[in-house]
C-alpha cells in the first residue's frame, strides 16, 4: 500500500481569494449593489471581493489562529477560497383592508467556501481534493411601509454577504480538517439533472435569475440554469461530505465539484507553489485512481394544499457509476443485483400560508429550502452505497 498521509489539526493554510464569474452582468443586482460599490472601481477581473474579503478573513482572529494563515510568498499550506454564487432579492406585498401596504424586502446571497489540498491520501497521487466545501444561502428581511431604496439595497447586500462570509468562517473553524484515514476510493459529484420542461417552482427559479442577473443575451436562460445547476451540485457535495462525516466514513475522498473558477485559479496557484509541472487531477478519472462520478437529479417537484397551506414537495435522485470508457459505464456497487437498490432517493418538503392579504408566489428561499432537504436525505441514504463501493474496488 502506498504512504498513508494523515492531515493534522493546525495545518496551515493561505487565502487565495474571493471569486464570482466574470461573465455576470454589470447591470446585474450581484453587480450593481455588492461587487461595484466594494471594489471601488477595479476591473471585472473575477476577484473584485477579495480585498474585501480578506480583511474579514483577517479580522476574525480565533479562524486566522485556526488556519494558521500566512502571508508567505509564495504562499504556504492549502488554498482556502470564497465564491459569491448569487445576490438578488424580491419583494411581497402585505395588503391589510384599512392599513397602507407593508413591504417584505428579502435579499438573498448565496456563498461558497473551499478548502482545498493538493495531498492525496495516497502520497504518490497528485489530486485536488476539497478538504472541506460548505455553501450557504443567507436572506435577510427588510420589513417596512416603504419600499427600500437604491442606496438602502447596497447596505443590506453588503450586510448580507458579510453575514454570509462570517458564518462561512464560523463552521469552517469547527470542521476544517481532514479525518480521512486512507481513501479507498474517490468520489465526485458530476452532474445534476433537471426535469425538461421544468415545473413551475423551478421555473420560477430561473425566471428571477434571469431577473436579477440583468442578463439581455438570447442564452441567458442556458446560463442560469447551469447557475442552477452548479448551485444544486455543490449543495449536495457539501451533503454527502457532512452524511459522511456523521457516519464516520473516513476511508473515502470528495473531489469539490467542477467549477470554473477554481481550476482556473486555485489550481494555477497549487502548481505554482508546489514548482511542479505534472498535472493535478481534478477528475474521478477510474484509470489513475480509484474513480467513480455520484450522478443526481431532481425527479419530481409537485404542490400538496390544505386550506390556506400549500407545501412544495420535491424528490432526488442518485446512483454512482465507474466508467470504463468515453461511453461506457459500470452502475456500482456490482454486489447489489437489483438496480433500484443501487439508487439513492429523498423528497424534501417545505410549506407556506397563501391568503388573499398576502401576495406572494413561492419565493426562492422556500423551493431551495425544499432542495437543500432533498440533497441531505438523498446523500444520507447514499452512504452505504459510497461505503460498498469503497470496499469492492
């Protein structure tokens, strides 16, 4: 067997970053009130947020005593990253008979935070694994007989993104570090599949992405629902990786699932640290390692009402596959005969009071609440398909 490489507690660990995608529109509500206003003018380089970031990195003394953050260049230890997926809000309306209207503002951010390594459990791999991932989503609300203005949006955003960055920081301090004792076998979460046409709940999803992205481009409904899309992947690798920490699995790795800018630039980063020209793996690739991709898919989201309650129901779905070649696939774990067995399922529900004085559609935060539970059940019953694969290959 090859060296056995165990991370310890107060490894240390450089900042690399606060990201968002460069292919965001300026006239987008992320843009307009958070990106804009605290990057002072600097170019759409992707990294605005970072100065920003890092003095609420920087500020928070007992993550930096943690991490052990060090400001070496080039810099030492493993890479830890933010993203800003999202920043939108919407607004209800609240009409009381012989009250003015009441307005509920709801800004809504979602965040990511990597930590990342280039240290295989095997030390004679060169692969990028995320040591620990966590996205949140932080909505604030703003209640109030006037509607918020412009300038208002811009101090609730950053308030928010804020309160997202700190508790990014808060779980990562109790959590970051890797328990794995010996990965018998990698996993990735490579794809998530949604229904076409989309339900209306889901639908509505993409239409206030678009919304708020301010994006006029005929493929801007592609490009939110690989938003979307990516959002759900990483909500439900963080699942797994938590379902697996419950279950004190610790002889299996996660790759972080793909994303653009952390290939783009974390791994630059870990190359260029590292002096090495041999290439990282960021790929379950079942040739080079002990690979299999963890597929997913939301199979079903349907409506139940009961008087003025309605409740959003919405299933997941999951298998693991090894892949034997460009097309060619084996659907694991081989002990279990009957392929339904082998795929993990969940639905999620979340509810909410509809009335006449009360004039709302489902807003974001209660279908992505109805997700996020599905993602947790789903990658819970995942776990002892992740633990035989583990143990047959």
């Amino acid at each position: 067997m090859p060296s056995i490489v165990r991370a310890q507690t107060g490894q240390s660990h450089f900042f690399a970053g606060c990201y968002y995608d460069t292919s965001l529109s300026k006239a987008s509500t992320l843009f307009k009130n958070l990106i804009r206003p605290v990057s002072a003018g600097r170019d759409n380089d992707g990294a605005e947020l970072t100065p920003y970031v890092r003095e609420i990195v920087e500020g928070r003394k007992d993550f930096v005593a943690v991490a052990q953050l060090n400001g070496e260049n080039p810099p030492r230890g493993n890479p830890i990253a933010m993203s800003v997926t999202r920043a939108q809000h919407e607004v209800i309306t609240v009409l009381t008979p012989g009250l003015p209207p009441e307005y509920l503002t709801t800004i809504s951010v979602s965040a990511a935070f990597d930590v990342m390594t280039d240290q295989a459990a095997f030390r004679n791999q060169n692969r990028f694994e995320s040591i620990y991932s966590n996205m949140i989503i932080v909505n604030q609300v703003i209640h109030s007989r006037k509607q918020v203005t412009e300038t208002d949006l811009v101090k609730y955003y950053q308030t928010t993104f804020k309160a997202a960055a700190e508790e990014l920081l808060e779980r990562a301090m109790k959590t970051m570090r890797d328990k794995r004792e010996r990965a018998s076998a990698v996993f990735q979460v490579k794809n998530m599949v949604l229904p076409n046409p989309l339900p209306p709940d889901l639908e509505a999803l993409i239409i206030g992405g678009i919304e708020a992205s301010a994006d006029k481009n005929p493929n801007a409904r592609e490009e939110e629902l690989k938003k979307l899309t990516r959002e759900i992947k990483h909500i439900y690798s963080l699942m797994i990786m938590d379902a697996l920490d419950k279950a004190k699995v610790t002889n299996v790795a996660i790759l972080p699932p793909e994303s653009p800018w952390a290939e783009a630039r974390i791994l630059s980063r870990l190359k260029e640290r590292l002096n090495i020209n041999a290439e990282i793996l960021a790929q379950p690739d079942a040739s080079r390692m002990n690979g299999f991709e963890i597929r997913a898919g939301i199979t079903a989201v349907n409506r139940a009402k009961s008087g003025s309650t309605t409740q959003v129901n919405l299933t997941m779905g999951s298998r693991i596959v090894r892949m034997k070649g460009p097309d060619a696939a084996d659907h694991v774990p081989m002990s279990i005969q009957d392929p339904m067995k082998k795929v993990a399922i969940f639905t999620g529900a979340r509810s909410f009071i509809e009335s006449a004085s009360f004039k709302r559609g489902v807003t974001r935060d209660i279908t992505m609440s109805a997700i996020r539970d599905a993602a947790e059940g789903t990658a819970k019953a995942l776990v002892p398909l992740l633990k035989t694969t583990a143990n047959e290959f």
